[in-house]
C-alpha cells in the first residue's frame, strides 16, 4: 500500500514538473524591453515599453507589448496606418476616452492593435500571434 502511494505520488510531481517546465518555457516577462525574438518587421511606435512578454494564445505562440508613448491619438493611428498600410483600424468613441483598434498580417504574423488615449500620452498594446494563416 505505501509503495502504491510513493509511486502515484512521483507521477503526479513528474506530471508537474512537465507541465510547468512546458508552461515556462512559453510564458516569459521581458519588462521594459523587445523580447529577443521579436519579429523586426513589426513596427513599434516610439516610447517607454512597459510591459513585454512572450505567451501562449489559444492558436499559438506570441508575444505582448505595451508602449506608453508622448505621441498624440491620432499621431499613433497616422504611424501605424503609414506602417501597415493593409490595417482596418476601428475608432471607439466613449465619454471616458478614446480607443482605436485594428488587425494585420506582416508575413505570417498576425498583429492585433489597441490604442487608448489617456489625455497625457498615449497606450498602445501590441499583441503579435505567430504563424497564423491569413483568413479571407
């Protein structure tokens, strides 16, 4: 009987082992800077990185960028609309601010964008979904 429990017991932390060391090795925070891989053809508007990471989507792996920028809300439309020039960008009015969001493939990548004016800058996240298929 206690053999029975050791060796269900080592499964269980062998299956957790593997599972976290799968999880951890698509779950990465890079803080205030560009993941290493990050594909060099994304652009990225200037401004300090507050968030980066790479992570794991429901259809794949990717990455997470979040840029507060000096640069006004239609500055950044202008910037990205000029870089991907294929983007439908989707203006969102409120009374509490403005929002823009917009969808592109650069090559195989799939590049989801969401721009928040916050008054004094600019919030613009970057979420980059890797290897997708362009859907018609």
């Amino acid at each position: 009987m206690k053999k029975k429990i050791v060796i269900s017991l080592s499964v269980l932390f062998l299956c957790l082992l593997g599972y976290f060391l799968y999880n951890g090795a698509n779950y990465r925070n890079y803080g205030k800077v560009l993941p290493p891989k990050f594909p060099k053809d994304i652009p990225v508007i200037e401004g300090q990185i507050t968030s980066s990471k790479k992570t794991l989507f429901d259809d794949g792996k990717g990455f997470v960028v979040d840029i507060d920028t000096k640069e006004g809300f239609h500055n950044v439309i202008d910037f990205y609309k000029s870089k991907l020039p294929d983007i439908d960008i989707k203006l969102i009015k409120s009374t509490e601010e403005n929002m823009a969001t917009g969808e592109a493939y650069i090559g195989k990548n799939l590049v989801i964008l969401e721009i928040v004016d916050k008054k004094n800058s600019t919030h613009v996240t970057l979420a980059v979904h890797l290897n997708q298929k362009k859907e018609f």
